[in-house]
C-alpha cells in the first residue's frame, strides 16, 4: 500500500473575534503542534489541506482576520529537525 505524501505546513492567524479565533485553534490541534500563541506545525496530505482551508474559511472574517499557509515540503515520512 502506498502511503500518501504529506505537507508540512506551518499555519500562522491573526483572528480578531475570540469565539473564532479559539475555533480555529481547535481544527488545527487535530492537524499538528501549537508552536506559538497563533502559529501551528501540521503535516496534511493534499486532501487533509484542502479540507483544512474549506473548514478555517468558515471561521474567517476576510475584512479583519488573516490565516497564513507556508507549505514547505512533500514528505513521505513527517520529520522534525530541533535545533
């Protein structure tokens, strides 16, 4: 069986209204690792990103909030390199 390529993405928001912006934070501690007040480490495949895009959208303000993808590579196996 062929595994699927995942995405590392960094997703980075700016959500003015908290009920949102704590919303938001929900998805995406079911995606990856909270590394900073409103930044997430995620690993998705290409499904799981587009799904996640759709699901944010939802909670997004677009004349106030701002969400940030940063994708930075297709890996088979997810690695994290500490420094």
């Amino acid at each position: 069986m062929v595994k699927a390529k995942k995405i590392f993405c960094v997703v980075a928001y700016d959500i003015q209204d908290d009920r949102s912006r704590i919303q938001i934070s929900k998805i995406l501690e079911k995606y990856g690792t909270r590394i900073n007040y409103s930044v997430f480490e995620c690993m998705f495949t290409d499904r799981q990103f587009q799904k996640i895009q759709i699901n944010l959208e939802r909670w997004i303000n677009r004349r106030y909030d701002t969400v940030v993808y940063l994708s930075l590579i297709h890996i088979s196996e997810p690695t994290r390199l500490q420094l």
